[in-house]
C-alpha cells in the first residue's frame, strides 16, 4: 500500500469555517490525500477569544461541497455525542454531499469537561466503549443492510426498528470506518471487527509497532486477515524552514520546542521528514500530521515542498 498523508486540524483550538475551506483547498491543491478534523464542543486549556468551536459534521458538510478530491473525516468523533441512528443519516448525507469522500473516524470519547459544559452524559469508562461497539454494530449494520429490507437491533443501550434504511452513504457498503485510540484490549477488538483502519494518535514509533501488532493479533483471533486492517498514525507536525522559523511556530501554538521535537515531528524539514518516516517503518500507512495553527497556510506549503519529497520510497 503506498503512503497516503493527510492534514489534520483541532477547530476547538479556534478556527473559522473560511480558514478550515483555505487550509481544505489548499490541501487538495498541493495534493494530500485527505483533511480531517477533530470532533470536539470545547477548547482544551484556557480560552484565548478565537472562534470555535464548530461542529464536525456541520463543517465537512460545507468542505464536501466545495473540495473535489480530497479525502474527508473525523479523527474521532465520540460516540456520546449523537445517538447511532441519526449519525449514520448525517455522514450518509455528508458522503452523497462529497461524491463519496467520507471516512467515519468513531471512539468512545475521553474528554470528561466538554460533556458537563454540553449537557452530554458521560458515563464510565466500559459503558461509553459498550456504546461504542453498538453504535459500530448499528452503523455498519444500517448501512449494509439489504435494499428494502427492514434492519432491527436490540442491545443494552440501545433499540433499532424495524426500520428500511432511505439515507444510504454513497460508498458502498459504507464509508470506511476509523477506530483509534490507545486502549491494549477493547480498541484493537473492536477495530478488528468494524474497522476499515486502525489509527495510533500521538504515541512514539515503537509504541505505535507495538499497538499495530495488538491489532493484528485481535485480528486473527477472529479468523480476520490482519492486512484489511489499514495503520495510521497521527503525529503533530511542527516545521520551519530554519530553526528560528521553527521556533516561531512552535511558539504561536504554545509548545516548546524540545516537546515538539520528542513527541511529535518538529524541527527542519529534514528533521520533520526523518521522524515521519520512523511511524512508516513502525508500520504505519496513513499519517494524520496535526498542525494546529490554522491559519498558516505557509506551513503547509512548507511541509510539501520540503517534507514530503524526502518520504519519497520510505516503507516498513
């Protein structure tokens, strides 16, 4: 499988829809496969008056509509935010919108103070991933299920039908779903079985080796072969063209340089470029490169002139 690199943005940070369009289009311009955002109500840490936050699948619906090849998703939404039935119309509808552009990313959701600022229940820890395998199981099953024949479903938290599925995704049989997160057991069990891709957020490269291999191991143990299972990675991506251009990014998103540099893929392009090519040789096949200014489009200019010829023939 080649590469595929895409950008990733965090809106609860602040941005604008018109700075979320620019940065879409220019993705598509320079030729990332894809542009995905995150799926949160509330900034995390002190809010400085930027704009935001913004519904996820308010916004992919307006870029659906005025993108033309790019890849388009969340990373992740939580499944305490919408109930399953009416989620699995939305991205339905977002897919028809986009051509058939949309990619579901779904977890059990973590952020503990969005919820009580939102009024949105938040329930422990294995009742919000028991959620999470139903609203997989729903999603998948509404979106499979045959042309004109009713889809029940009756679990602990949720009851379905008989209903016969109108809103139905463009792809077929629905667009690929994302599972991801850093959980040893349930995360890598339920991408094995719902998932189209299994995606790693912000660990290390050997951390990241070691996740996959869970996965794959979770994959076979349910007869599953573990290369359906596509990896990714998401890794914050920090570039400058020198080191004091580097260290003013860093510093207009509040990070030090040193944390840039150890967590995520900071420094010159080809500092920037060597750490990304680590999460390839860790086994990852898509990379979601989390930039958190929004508003500078050089950067990302930057980072395809300068990064990603240098991920030119990297591989595992």
């Amino acid at each position: 499988m080649s590469l595929r690199l895409r950008v990733f943005l965090e809106p609860q940070q602040g941005a604008t829809y018109p700075q979320l369009l620019a940065m879409a289009q220019l993705a598509e311009e320079l030729g990332f496969d894809g542009f995905f955002r995150s799926d949160h109500y509330l900034r995390m840490g002190a809010a400085d008056g930027r704009p935001g936050p913004s519904d996820a699948w308010v916004t992919l619906a307006g870029l659906a509509r005025e993108t033309h090849r790019l890849r388009l998703g969340t990373l992740l939404t939580a499944a305490t935010f919408r109930l399953p039935g009416p989620l699995a119309v939305a991205v339905a509808g977002v897919d028809q919108m986009s051509g058939g552009r949309i990619e579901l990313g779904l977890g059990a959701g973590w952020y503990a103070e969005e919820h009580q600022a939102f009024g949105i229940p938040f329930p422990s820890t294995a009742e919000r991933f028991d959620r999470l395998e139903e609203q997989l199981a729903i999603l998948t099953g509404l979106w499979g299920s045959a042309e004109g024949q009713p889809f029940t479903f009756a679990g602990r938290y949720h009851r379905l039908g008989p209903v016969v599925v109108q809103a139905r995704p463009h792809q077929r049989p629905h667009p690929p779903v994302i599972v991801g997160g850093t959980g040893r057991q349930r995360t890598p069990a339920l991408a094995a079985r719902y998932a189209n891709e299994f995606n790693v957020p912000f660990r290390s490269p050997d951390e990241s080796r070691a996740a996959y291999a869970r996965a794959a191991a979770a994959c076979e143990a349910i007869g599953r072969d573990p290369g359906q299972l596509r990896r990714s990675a998401a890794v914050h991506v920090c570039c400058g063209a020198d080191e004091a251009e580097f260290r003013r990014r860093a510093a207009a998103v509040h990070r030090e340089v040193a944390e840039v540099r150890a967590s995520g893929a900071g420094g010159s392009p080809g500092e920037v470029a060597e750490r990304l090519a680590a999460h390839v040789r860790a086994g990852a096949q898509t990379l979601y490169l989390q930039l958190l200014d929004p508003g500078d489009l050089d950067h990302l200019r930057l980072i395809a002139d300068a990064v990603v010829p240098r991920l030119a023939g990297v591989g595992p």
